[in-house]
C-alpha cells in the first residue's frame, strides 16, 4: 500500500509543494491591512464606531441563559449610545460616559454563537477579532468556555470581560492580564453561605456532597468543604456524578443510609435540576437524621435554572451574584429599563454581562483610548459603586471584582414565575475575601498586557 | 445490605425505563429493517406531550400585580380554577397521567406521518442514509422544540398524591431508610405494562401474527397478498406511541428540555444492540442488566476499584456484547451477522 | 473510461484545486469568510474530511467515533508544545503517531464487525474517550478547561537553545513563522494540498479500488479467497492519521485541546460534511467542511440588528416580511437551517453537493464533454445495503 501512495511522490509532488511554499511566503502581505498604522489590535482610529463582539451560548444548553446575556448587552449598547431610560448609567459612580458612546465613537457590536464549547467559543471569538475588528470580547454561561476564550483573548491582544463564570480557575490560576471578571466564584459561594447554615442549622451537622465530576464541580466542592468544616460540620462522602447522568437515582439512594443530615449538590445547570428535583423525590427533605431535619443545599443557584426545578427549591439555600428584586438604585435602575424593554426581569447572567459592558466601556473613556494595555490599567483596582452590588473593587493582583455576596432561599410563596428566590442575607465582601495566593487560586500568572502588534 | 438492595431496586427502576425507551427502536428496527435516529426525538416529543398539555390546563388569567410598574408581573390563576375551582386544580395536578391520553393520538399521528413521508422511502437505501436521514431529522424536530419552549428543562410535576415516596423498608420488615419515590415505582409497573401489552399485541392477535411473519420474511408475506407495507406504517406508529408515552411518564423525574432525545439516543442504541437488534425479549433484558450494572457502578465502593468506571460501563458492555456475541443476548441467529 | 484519461485528468484536477485553495482569501471574500481562523478551519476540517472520506466514501464502513483521533492528535500537539519545542513539526509528528496508534488498536477491535455493529462500537470508543477525558483523566487533558499552554510550561528543547524571555507565551512557529493568521492559513492549506494529493492517489490506486470492492460486495470478495480485513485496516488508520494530523493544526494555529474535541456528536460532524460535500467524491468532503464551518461561523452571527442591513436592497415593506421569514433560520436558529439542508442533501441529492453541482453543469453543458474537476470516478452513494 505505502509503494502505491509515494510512488510518484519525489516528481510531480516536490514541484507542486515548492511552488505553493512560494506563493505562501509571499502571498499573506496583500491582506494584511493597516498592520503598520496601529498601535494596537483593531484600534477604531478615526472611524465613526467602536465595535464590541458578544459571544454568548445561542444554541446548547446554556441557550437561554446566552439570550438573556445578549438583550443584556443590547440594551448597555443602547445606554452608552445615550439612548433609552439610560439603565445604570444614571446609578453608575463615578462614572466618565456621558450617554455620546465611547470617546465621541457610537458602539456597535456583532454576536456569535458558543455553543457552550471551547472551540466554539475561540472560533467565535476569533471571527470577531480578525474579522469585525473588535475591541473587547465578553459573554459566555461555563468556565470552561470563559477561560478558554480569556486566554485566546490574551494573545490576540484584546480585553476579554467574563461574563457567567463562576470557577476559580477563571482568576486563579488560568487568570491573564487581558481578562477581567465581574461575577463571583466558588469560593466567595462556600464563603458566604457558611455562616448562613450555621445560623440556620447549626454546628453538628453531616454533610453528603455530590459532585459533578469536572473542574468546576471539584472547586466548587472543595470551597463548600472548606467552609462547612469550618464551622465545624463533618464531611459524610463526596461522591462525583458524571456531567449530563440524567437520572441521579443511584446516587441519591446512598445518601439515604449513610446517616449524613444535610446533602450539598455542586451541581449547575441541567445537572442541578435533575438532581434537585430527583432528591426530593426521594423524600430526603421529609427525613429525620440524627434528630435533625433532613436538609439540602444548592451553593450555586441560577433563577433561570432553577424555574426548571418547580416547587423543588423552596427553602433550599444557595448563593448567587445578583438579584433582581435587590431595592438599591442600581439594581432597580437596571430591572426597570429591562424590564421595559423585554416584558420581563434579567437574570444574574445579564445583570453580569450589562454591568461588564459599561465598566469596559468607562474605563476607555477614562484612558482616552481603547489600548488593551491603557485600558487594563484603567480596570486594575478600580473602585465603584451603584451597579447593583453595593461598593465594588477591581482587584489588581487577579483582575477578580470583590462585592457583597447574596445569600437566597427558594421561595415559599412565590407571587409570579419570576419570584422564585429571596434574598436571605447580603454577605459583606470582608467576608468573602480571600488573599490572592490562596492555596485554591495560587499557580497563576497574569503575565503582561498585551496590545497584539 | 440496604445500600445493595436499594441499588438493586434503581436498576430494575432504570431498566424498566431503558427497555420501555428502546423498545419501540427495536421493534421498528425488527418489522421495517430501518435505524431510526430520530426515536429520541419521538422520544422527546411523547415529553413535549406532557409539557403541552399543562401548559394548556394552565392557560391562565392574568392579574396584573400592582406593586411591579415597570415590567409584566402577573399573578396567574389558571382559568380552570376560577370555573371549576376544586375540580379544576385537581385535573392541573393530574396533567401527566392526562398527558398519557393525549400522547397516543398524537404520536400515532407523528408517527404514521413520519413513515409515509420520509421513512418509508428509505427501506430500500443503506443503513447509513436511515440513520443520516433520521439523524438530520431529529435535528429539525429538536431544533424546533427549543424555538417554541427554550432551552432550559420546563418542570412538569406529578400528582401531589404520589410526589413523595413510598417507606418499601417498613412493608417488607427491613430498615425504614428504605424508601423510594411513588412515581418511579408507578413507571416501573407502567413500562413492565406496556411492554406486556405491545407483547400480547404482536403474540396474540392477528395484526401481531402477519408482522411477526413478515420480520422473518417480506418478500414472502408480500405475496400471499397481504399488504404488508400498510401493517409496517401501522408498526412504526406503534413504536412511535411506545416512545411517546416513555417520554411523558418520565417528565416529573426529568424535567424536559429539548436535547433530552439526543441524551438518550445513544443509551437507547447501545441497549438495542446488546439485547439484539429487532429482538423485544433481548431489549427487555439488556435495560434491565444496563440498568442494574449502572447503579452498581456508581457505588463509590466499586468506583475506588476502578476509577471512571461509572463514566463508561454502558458502553464498555456495549463493545463487549458486540464482539463477544455479536447477535446480542436475544437477537435471532444471523440478524446482522457477519 | 478512468485509466485512459486518468494522468491528465487528475494533473488538471491537482491544478484547479491548487489555485482554489491558494486564492481562496479572494474569492471567499464576498461572502465575508476571508478572514484567518475561518480559512483555518476551511483547511483543517477539509483534511479531517477528506481522511474521513477515505475510510467510509471508499469502504462504506460508517466510523462515529473519528473525533477521537481528532482529539488525540490536538492533545499530542499540545503537550509537544508544552514539553519539548514550540516549533510545530515535532508536534504534528508525535500527533500522527499517537492518532495512528490508537486508530491501530481501536481499529483492529472494530473492524472486527460491519455494518452498524461497527458505528456501534465506534461511537461507544468515542463516548468512552470523551467522558473519561473529561473527568478521570484531566491530569493529562485538563478536563472541561482544556489543555492550554503556560508561560511556567518546561519547553525542554527551545529552553535549550535560548533562555526564554518571559514577554508572555510564545506562539507557535514553524522555524520562526508565526502559526496565526495568514501565514497558518497558508500552511494549513499545503499541508491540505499535500493530502489531497494523497486521497487523489488512494482513489486511483489498486487500494482504492479494492476498497470499493468490498464496499460493492464484501462477501463475493471473500469467496474469491481474499481478505478485506487488511485493507480496510489500512484505511481505518490512514483515515484515523488524517484525523490526526488535522488536530494537530487546530492545536498548531490555536494551541488548546479540548475534551469536545471527542464528543460523537463531534464525529457526526465530520459525517455531515462527508455527505453534505458528496461521499466517495474526491472534492466533496472539503466543500461539506466548508459549507458546515460557514454556517457554524458566519450564519450563526446574523443577528435581527444585521439582517436588516444585510436586507437592505430590498423594497420597505418586504424587507420586513423576508427578515421575519428569515429571521428562525439564522442566528441562533442556525442548527435547524443546518439539519434542513442535510435532510433534503440525503434525499434528494444522495451524492451531495458535488453531485448537485455536476447535475447543473450537464444541464447546461449537455453535449459538450469537459472534464469535470469535481465529479467522482468512484461509483458509490446508493450503493446497495451494507453487511447483510
């Protein structure tokens, strides 16, 4: 067989491969535009817009969580343009945008599709850089994603702000100088809900935790141990559940023998609902262990999700980034243009995403230009308020925002499909803080800015 | 000990499911000769049923709630309830045995419209074009799902009577952690009735006896001048009832989303395969084995032996069924033999 | 007919598909898909495609596992890049070996059935890669993140020859030229000319034709005293290295290996395109990967805001009603556009697109007789049923 593939392989082949190396080597600078004017990637110059790219899951699992990202970043664009109620742009302080876009540029944007998937995602994300020309990238509902795109960002040369992203890798250690992340992680979640419980439940309890059996899943479940141990609650059995198992039975009924009293699921998305649903159905909330009621919790709630679980999270706790029924300015600033717009209110993926656009949007109208490397330092440290989440810090060291963390409850008596959670507790940021080289986010490096010339 | 017996009782609970969706595959793989990519989609439907016709027992009047100005916060009260009152919020709470009705009209009609539109001009090309055909249209069927109902699972809970579960330890004199959820134990004995019924149907009846007859072979029942085309589009329908009505039992423990056809397309495969495709007995057997061997798997115990063992089980079976024994545990010697 | 015409033939077959491929940042730029990573993924899908196409367009067997070799040869890049140089041709080398190894042993187990029964276990070894790869193994594959590049990686041979300047990671290179943008497209695309060349070989070849004929009739080859089981071995792992080599260079132009890579719904992919372009067919499986690729990049971003600039031209009152025509099919809709024109391809075009093209072109032309850069010479598409 191999005499038949290289048979003519030295003539006709050689000639062939040299020719297209040369039309190879020479070819590539006809196409390259405006590769000597800028000083950076995609710089607008003195064109008349800006263009922002927003990557969000439009089909998948995620799909609707993206779409609400999306009419999230729709209406920012539209609020920086200086058009509608304005939304947050009236709470927001300090703020520089004055409602004429970005540096007397009008904002567009392009969207795309991740798929929920790396590859996806990076496709994407590399469509809008080399082709629609792209200051900034934002957007996305996993981690997996997030990180993948905020290192694709990294080398390109443009400013990634995370949107849905909740695993400390994202500013641990896969953290880059280019990346920027709003929302809150599994460590300020296991942070916050742990005086939560034990103000509800007390110090003796036995805690089962079932794990979806991938990297968030496991950073999620260290957090909750570390802060559940930490106020003195034993750790029954961790058990990982393969991502997608549907049916959760045969993992659920051996929590029925193993006389822990409380069941954490580090589960998200489909996973968190099946698994919810399916728990309760097993009667563990109607058990008695140990004299104790039998209790369940969710570290990481998401409304959206969780509508898909009913009646199933009634006063089961979880934590989450933001809510919209939250009574300051912001929040309700933002709830309201929203709400106006769509007929219904935002969920913490577009709280995240619209409060990610404007700050980026702020910060280059603060550095005078949309200089990933002038914009980066504009963001580092950054303190500000009225976005919904109280006073709020860009931290320098991992380009991670520290704010107040809700505590929430699934409703007892929801008064419309959108009710389904209540604030229980705003957990202040000292609380949720962590050093920068804490042993679950150490090994990273932001390494330098760059501009992608 | 009960931690056993209770892994037991989930694998026979989750076979009954395994053999109930599969069945319908292997019954039109069987009669028609045909890989039906699309059975989970049929699947996903029959679930879309239940989902439909709760959200129709809902349709509601909207009250709008004062106290929210700037978006549509309604207070809902499902018209049903306000004409019935009692009456009506019982039948809301009977939504998927309801489905169940609702479901079979339905997918027969899905069903019968399905092979004389598409399958049936399929029967003669290679199994790979069925299976691209069908797989390209379970991408529509899914695709036009998620534009009517989203992407995110819709919850459709069972009655409030059977929602909790059942104390199965005390019964039977064992420990009282014993437990387990009315509603599955309701699935088990409903999929062990269906496949029963579509059992008696094809063993007892005449139909049964001229399908049975004409699996084993067409060209000859075709020329004692029965119309057997007609008795296979009848067939597929069947299949398509039995997916259907799979689907919609299942919705309270998974709430439905649109892509939960694709999930179980290839656990349904692997199930037909090792139990021997076209052979009813062998899918029965083999959900109830992958049921059972997927429980134990997930023990931690067993997991600690061999890591990642419960990730691949049902398709480490799979692999070795077919090349052990590549007619499947019940399958008909020479049915996709070399 | 093929032998007679069969040197010049494929010589101007070789220099059409030369020019296209080269000049292709031209002609694709009215349809806005001139930019480097489409043009990438045009190339590496086209090769994944095409060695796809080798093992089911000439065999008829229907692997739903190819996405692994996909994954393995991303995977074996990646850690080349991380452990030893930054230069990709040791990576694309470890990639091939490591793709056709494991396309040796998972072959030699599945070839031992047809039919289904060889999809089957296909899709089993690919479900198995995948979610061990996502969890158990994410030592070596870095799990749902994916494997990516550290600036602390140990690059053992380029630390050799120069103490490393820590100005970020350093991107991947052959000798020096940068592996993004262009220039990798320009790789990309020998290296898919190179294969090409190969299959255009294969096809021609008494391999090729044995491999159609235990396609056509694999049990009237066996009474004749012959055994498929090496030849299709053969083209399990040529087709597994193909599978290989192009996941090498999505590592090569984009350094990230990640588990989804693996997923069977990945290896349908590959299936849609091979069919979509025209199975069996020389040129097809390149024009699927890139009618596939087009619609995942370019269809998926059309937004209502952009469709109505893109609709512009027409009159006020219809632009409304074809965007509200439009408007489910594209954007986040793309996959239902997606799976309508797979379904009428199999329909009504079992040879696909390439077949499509062919029809046409002998509607206008239906006397004159051209050579026809695209249509086969491997008869195929609606063959009769496999393995019964």
């Amino acid at each position: 067989m191999s005499k038949i593939i290289t048979s003519k392989w030295s003539r006709r082949g050689v000639l062939k491969a040299g020719a297209v190396t040369g039309a190879a080597i020479s070819a590539p600078m006809f196409f390259t535009r405006n590769a000597f004017a800028a000083e950076f990637l995609n710089d607008p110059g003195s064109a008349a817009n800006v263009t922002f790219g927003f990557n969000v899951p439009q089909t998948g699992a995620y799909a609707d969580e993206g779409g609400d990202e999306l009419r999230a970043y729709q209406l920012a664009v539209k609020h920086i343009n200086g058009e509608g109620d304005g939304g947050m742009m009236n709470t927001m302080k300090p703020i520089s945008l004055s409602g004429s876009g970005v540096l007397g540029k009008k904002v567009t944007y392009v969207t795309g599709d991740t798929q929920t998937k790396s590859d996806a995602a990076r496709a994407s994300a590399k469509r809008m850089i080399e082709k629609d020309g792209v200051t900034m990238v934002t957007g996305g509902s996993s981690s997996g994603v997030a990180i993948a795109v905020q290192s694709l960002c990294q080398e390109a040369g443009v400013i990634f702000m995370a949107g849905l992203t909740h695993s400390n890798d994202t500013t641990g250690k896969d953290k880059r100088r280019n990346g920027f992340r709003h929302f809150f992680n599994a460590y300020m979640s296991g942070a916050a809900l742990g005086p939560v419980l034990e103000k509800n439940y007390g110090n003796e309890r036995n805690a089962y935790h079932l794990t979806a059996d991938y990297t968030w899943g496991w950073t999620q479940e260290a957090s909750m141990i570390a802060s559940t141990e930490n106020i003195g609650w034993k750790t029954a059995a961790t058990v990982k559940t393969p991502v997608g198992a549907g049916d959760f039975s045969q993992f659920i009924t051996p929590v029925l023998n193993s006389g822990a009293d409380t069941l954490i699921l580090n589960h998200y998305g489909k996973d968190m609902i099946n698994s919810l649903t399916q728990a309760v159905q097993f009667g563990l909330r109607d058990k008695q262990v140990n004299g104790k009621d039998f209790t369940i919790v969710v570290p990481l709630y998401s409304r959206l999700m969780a509508q898909g679980a009913g009646d199933n999270v009634k006063g089961i706790f979880g934590s989450t980034n933001w809510h919209w029924s939250l009574p300051d300015a912001g929040s309700q600033a933002f709830v309201k243009s929203f709400g106006a717009e769509y007929g219904f209110p935002p969920s913490q993926a577009a709280h995240t995403c619209y409060v990610q656009a404007l700050l980026y949007a702020d910060a280059c109208e603060r550095a005078g230009t949309f200089m990933p490397s002038e914009v980066i330092k504009q963001l580092e440290g950054y303190k500000f308020d009225g976005m919904g989440n109280g006073p709020t810090e860009y931290r320098a060291e991992d380009h991670q925002c520290f704010k107040d963390v809700l505590v929430v409850k699934g409703k007892e008596n929801p008064s419309s499909q959108f009710d389904v959670l209540e604030v229980v507790e705003v957990t202040p940021r000292a609380q949720v803080e962590y050093k920068p080289d804490h042993e679950m986010f150490a090994g990273g490096d932001l390494g330098p800015a760059n501009n992608g010339v | 000990m009960d931690a056993i017996f209770l892994q037991v009782l989930n694998g026979l609970d989750k076979g009954g499911a395994y053999a109930l969706i599969a069945l319908g595959l292997t019954l039109v793989f069987g009669t028609l000769g045909v890989v039906n990519f699309a059975h989970g989609a049929l699947f996903m439907l029959g679930a879309f049923c239940a989902v439909s016709v709760q959200s129709i027992l809902t349709i509601s009047q909207k009250v709008r709630d004062e106290s929210i100005t700037f978006f549509e916060a309604y207070k809902e009260i499902p018209y049903l309830e306000i004409w019935w009152g009692e009456t009506g919020s019982i039948i809301i709470d009977y939504a998927v045995p309801i489905s169940i009705v609702v479901a079979i009209p339905v997918m027969l009609l899905i069903g019968l419209a399905m092979e004389r539109g598409l399958i049936r001009h399929f029967y003669k090309r290679t199994h790979a074009e069925q299976i691209l055909v069908t797989f390209g249209l379970a991408i529509v069927v899914q695709e036009i799902i998620k534009a009517n109902f989203g992407a995110n699972p819709i919850p459709v809970p069972a009655p409030d009577i059977v929602s909790g579960s059942a104390n199965i330890g005390t019964w039977l004199g064992m420990s009282d952690t014993i437990v387990y959820p009315w509603w599955r134990l309701i699935y088990f004995v409903f999929s062990l009735t269906v496949i029963a019924a579509v059992f008696a149907f094809l063993q007892l009846t005449t139909f049964g006896m001229v399908v049975r007859a004409g699996m084993r072979n067409r060209e000859m029942v075709g020329l004692l001048g029965i119309d057997i085309q007609r008795k296979f589009t009848i067939v597929f329908g069947l299949g398509a009832v039995v997916a259907g009505v799979a689907g919609a039992m299942y919705t309270p423990m998974l709430p439905p989303d649109y892509h939960m056809g694709m999930d179980f397309l290839v656990l349904s495969f692997v199930v037909v395969v090792v139990g021997g495709m076209g052979s009813l007995g062998g899918a029965v057997a083999a959900g109830f084995l992958l049921g059972l061997l997927q429980s134990f798997a997930a023990m931690n115990e067993i997991k600690s032996l061999i890591p990642g063992i419960d990730q691949i089980i049902i398709y480490l079976v799979a692999v070795i069924i077919i090349l052990v024994r590549p007619r499947g545990l019940f399958g008909r010697e020479g049915v996709m033999e070399d | 007919m093929m032998k007679q015409t069969s040197a010049t033939k494929d010589l101007i077959i070789m220099l059409v598909f030369i020019a296209a491929v080269l000049t292709a940042p031209i002609w694709l730029t009215p349809i806005g898909a001139n930019y480097p990573d489409l043009l990438q993924k045009f190339a590496i899908y086209g090769i994944f495609a095409i060695g796809f196409n080798i093992l089911f367009g000439l065999t008829g067997y229907l692997s739903f596992g190819h996405a692994v070799f996909l994954g393995i040869g991303s995977y074996a890049a990646v850690w080349s890049f991380k452990l030893l140089t930054m230069n990709i041709l040791p990576a694309i080398l470890f990639a091939v070996m490591w793709s056709g190894l494991f396309s040796v042993i998972l072959g030699y187990i599945s070839l031992r059935r047809s039919g289904i029964y060889f999809s089957i276990l296909t899709l089993a070894f690919a479900q198995m890669s995948y979610n061990l790869a996502y969890s158990v193994l994410t030592p070596i594959t870095n799990g749902e993140t994916g494997l990516q590049l550290r600036l602390a990686d140990p690059r053992y041979i380029d630390n050799m020859f120069t103490k490393a300047v820590s100005e970020g990671i350093p991107s991947t290179n052959l000798f020096g030229i940068k592996m993004s943008g262009y220039s990798g497209f320009y790789f990309c695309a020998v290296v898919l000319i190179i294969c090409f060349w190969i299959s255009l070989k294969i096809f021609r070849s008494p391999f090729g034709l044995t491999l159609s004929g235990i396609k056509s009739n694999q049990h009237r080859m066996k009474y004749t005293g012959f055994n498929p089981r090496p030849y299709l071995l053969a083209a399990f792992v040529i087709s597994g290295m193909y599978a290989g080599l192009a996941g090498a260079l999505l590592a090569v132009t984009d350094p990230l290996a990640g588990a989804e890579r693996m997923q069977w719904t990945a290896s349908g992919e590959v299936v849609l395109m091979t069919i979509l372009g025209g199975l069996g067919t020389l040129i097809g499986p390149v024009i699927g990967a890139g009618v596939i690729k087009y619609f995942e990049n370019i269809f998926s971003s059309i937004g209502d805001q952009n469709l109505f600039e893109m609709l512009s031209w027409l009159p006020e009152g219809m632009q409304s009603i074809v965007a509200y025509v439009i408007s489910p099919f594209v954007g986040s809709g793309w996959h239902l556009t997606l799976g309508l024109v797979f379904m009428l391809i199999v329909i009504f075009l079992p040879g696909g697109l390439v077949s499509g093209f062919s029809k046409l072109a002998s509607t206008f032309r239906p006397k004159k007789k051209t050579p026809q850069p695209v249509a086969s010479t491997v008869s195929n598409a609606s063959g009769t049923k496999e393995g019964e």
